[in-house]
C-alpha cells in the first residue's frame, strides 16, 4: 500500500478486506482530497461546493463552441480534439448565453490527482436537468462519459448542450456534480437493498403509509399520472422557443411563459412527443439512509425507449432528514427517443441503485445545507416562481 494512501485514508491499515470493496465518498473524505492536493482548482473550492456525497464542480472562464459531441480516446486530450471541431470561442469572464441545440466543451476550474483507488462519477446537478440543459463530464484520454478512470490526473471539461431553454452563465456556474468512488466497482446486492428497506423503510406512499419496495437490480420506480387528491395537473411540457434563462436569478420567472402544465388525464395515460421535454413525478416517496447515496439509471432499454432522468444522483438523507422525513418524490426529467411513448399510470419507469458511504457524511440532504427540493411535490427548477 502507498504511504499516501495510508495517510488519506487510515482505516484501510486495519482492514485490507474492506480496501477492496466499493463504496463512496462521503464529505469529510472529499475534504481530505482537497487538503491533500487530489482536489485542486483554479480558485479556491468553497464549502457551498460540498454536497454530502458529492462535489459541484464551476465553468473555467472560457467555452468552446464546437461542431460536434466527441469522446477524447485513448490516444488524445480533450484540447486536441477542441482544436479540430472549434468553430468560436465564448468568454465567460462575463455572462455570456449558451444557446439551444449548440454543442459547448468547458474546462472546468477543477482538476484531479487522484491515488490509484479512488475513480468518479459524474452527473448534472438536479436543477440542470430540470432546466433540459445536457451535460457529460470529458477527461483526457477517456473513453466514457461521466466517468473519471482511478487513479486519474489531469483536466476534466464539461459539454454543455441546452437542449430546450437558450440560458446566460458565467464563470464559475455550477452546472454538474462529482463522486468518488473507492474499490472496485461491483454492482450492489438486492438482498442487501431488501435488507435495508425492512430496516429503514425506503418507500412511502403519498398518505405516508410505508409500503413495500419493488426490488430487482435496484428499487424499482414507477410514473404518476393521477395527481394528488387537489392536483389539477399531473406534469409540466416545455414550451418551444421560451425566452433566454439566466441562472442566477432564482424564484424569478413566471412558469407559464416556459411551460405547459399538463392536466390529470382522463385515460391515466401519456403519450411523449419525442420533440418535447417533460416534467413528470415518481408515485413513491423515496427515501435515502445517511449512510447510503443513490443514483437513478436514466436510460433502461427493459422499461421502454425513453429517458426518465438527468440528474440522477440523490444524495444521503433525501426523503429521510434525520429519520423524521416520510420520503420525498423524484422529479423526473423526461424525454423520449425517437418515436411517441405511452406512458400509464403506474408504470415502471426506471431503477435506483443504493451505494453504501465510507461512512456517515457531516451533514445530511435538508434545507440546513441549502438543498432546494427536500419534501418536494412536482416542481420546476428553483428559477420558477413558486406560487404559480
């Protein structure tokens, strides 16, 4: 073993079993890879970055508009590739618009030296889904999105595409989120997740009764299209060529002027327009242990052909507090591939994947940590107004 591994993480002396099981990050290991040199950045990371189970990574100062979405390879660095497809360049010393449908690659102010046991995992921050903005973390020499190899040193980058709303960022916006994960990345055991339901129920229905959880490969999660007993809709479609957002501006826009609500369906069913982004909620009230983070598969060709989610990292105590919270909804962001979809009410829809935490984080998902959506209904991005 390293003597640096040693040092960040001294539990691994007494226990070389547990160094080869998977497990992720909590906070206060996040913290030592900053204060051991793995986590560096351009400017100094501030503790509102620090998720309990993750970290929100900032837009460099410059964006690349670029001809197409790339992989790196094997054998090259994202800036070769930049090079090749580059058709301008944006500053964002000072907010600038990324407009929709157009492919953006930005280095990111972070950057990475990590020990040969630790990898990542990324994904976009829940109010970049909501908003339809598409964003997969690069690395040099990657071959994958979204994932960072163990051991990895180096750069990361972020492509960008708005996909419904044109929107005005900046250096230093937060658009995407990172994990780390320890060992080896094994799949997690069902009988471990059933386990942990009967323990700490992890679903509840909308009249706070707990209720059983689906389980195969993951919990599984099915649509809403009754509504609430005073719901009068069930979702939200966006609107075609909505006016310019920008995302420092919160509680400001008028909902209606970006989207369509969607009322209760007399059928109980939807058919998805592969052209439309939609808003949808998940019928359970879900709940993730402190102990545990979670992460829902946003494309799962077994429950049919459309994408239910961007931001699919839930952090630990999401719909659980300290054990004094009856589970909180999804959201969903969905979109369909290529042909209309229908959708009907109750239908499975997608899996979330428990991983166990290298311990408890410091702090929980809640209000106290400025989480936006803890006890959510169906709601839009923090951006909107919410009285309307």
């Amino acid at each position: 073993m390293r003597e640096d591994m040693a040092s960040l993480f001294p539990e691994l002396e007494k226990d070389l079993v547990a160094f080869h099981n998977k497990g992720v990050l909590p906070e206060q290991k996040i913290r030592e890879l900053m204060h051991t040199g793995r986590l560096e950045a351009t400017e100094a990371i501030t503790d509102d970055q620090i998720q309990p189970a993750s970290i929100d990574l900032r837009l460099g100062d410059v964006a690349y508009r670029v001809r197409a979405s790339f992989l790196p390879g094997r054998h090259a660095k994202v800036a070769d590739k930049i090079k090749s497809l580059l058709m301008h360049t944006i500053d964002l010393s000072k907010p600038a618009v990324l407009e929709r449908g157009c492919v953006y690659i930005i280095p990111l102010m972070e950057s990475l030296r990590l020990p040969e046991e630790i990898s990542g995992r990324a994904n976009p921050k829940s109010t970049t889904g909501r908003l339809d903005i598409f964003t997969r973390l690069l690395t040099d020499y990657g071959a994958e999105f979204e994932r960072i190899e163990a051991g990895y040193k180096g750069r990361l980058y972020v492509e960008v595409v708005p996909r419904t709303f044109s929107v005005l960022v900046h250096v230093g916006t937060k658009l995407n989120q990172l994990r780390f994960i320890r060992g080896i990345d094994l799949p997690p055991s069902d009988s471990k997740l059933d386990k942990l339901d009967k323990a700490e129920s992890l679903v509840y229905l909308a009249n706070d009764q707990p209720r059983n959880a689906v389980i195969s490969e993951g919990l599984r999660i099915s649509i809403d299209l009754c509504g609430s007993a005073d719901g009068e809709i069930i979702g939200y479609r966006a609107k075609q060529h909505a006016p310019l957002i920008d995302l420092t501006l919160i509680n400001h826009y008028d909902p209606l002027d970006f989207w369509e609500p969607i009322p209760v369906p007399k059928s109980k069913s939807l058919v998805l327009n592969p052209d439309d982004f939609y808003i949808l909620l998940s019928k359970e009230k879900l709940r993730i242990p402190p102990d545990y983070a979670a992460e829902l598969v946003a494309y799962d060709p077994s429950v049919g052909e459309f994408r239910i989610h961007y931001a699919g990292f839930f952090d630990p105590g999401f719909g659980y507090g300290n054990n004094d919270i009856k589970g909180t909804h999804a959201v969903l962001e969905v979109r369909s591939h290529e042909v209309p979809f229908l959708l009907e009410d109750g239908q499975i829809i997608g899996r979330l994947i428990y991983e166990q935490l290298l311990g408890r984080p410091e702090k929980i998902y809640g209000k106290k940590i400025g989480s936006s959506y803890q006890g959510q209904g169906l709601s839009l991005s923090k951006q909107f107004k919410r009285s309307c």
